[in-house]
C-alpha cells in the first residue's frame, strides 16, 4: 500500500471530509513518532506495537577484497503487539 492509498483509507475510517485533512493526520501521526524516537523516546501503541531505538554495535567486513567498518549507531526498530500479530495469522 502507498501513502496515498493510506491516506484514502484514513480518510475513509477517520469519516475525514477530505484526503488533505487524511494527510495531515497521517503526517501528524509520523511527525510525533519520528520527533520522540529522535529524543530516545520509545513510543507504545496498545494493540499495535511499540517503536523504541536501539543500538546497533560496530560492524566491520570486507566484500570484493575491500575491508569496511561502520560504527555504532542508533536504529529506529518496531514490534508488533499481539492484536497486529493476530491480525496477521489471520
């Protein structure tokens, strides 16, 4: 699904008057996310899942003959709860 079938969808669900207030929603929505998991928030949505950061350590390598390293950093990760999963299996 694309971000403009979703927003049909919100808008649709949400009995929003138009795809533009649907829009803002969703970006609200993605905006607020985004903004606590950058303060190191994580962010628990009952039913739906929770988005927290993690730490991914310091990984190194080598691929045709050239080494490379890549230092530790924060990475969003999502998991699902148990009525999404549900939802899921069917």
């Amino acid at each position: 699904m694309k971000k403009s079938e979703l927003v049909k969808l919100i808008q649709e669900k949400g009995q929003y008057n138009s795809e533009k207030d649907a829009n803002s929603a969703l970006a609200s929505v993605v905006s607020a996310i985004s903004e606590a998991l950058g303060r190191g928030e994580d962010v628990e949505i009952t039913g739906f899942g929770s988005f927290k950061v993690a730490t991914q350590g310091a990984r190194s390598g080598e691929m045709n003959g050239v080494k490379w390293s890549s230092p530790e950093k924060k990475v969003p990760k999502f998991s699902p709860g148990k009525n999404l999963k549900d939802i899921v299996a069917g």
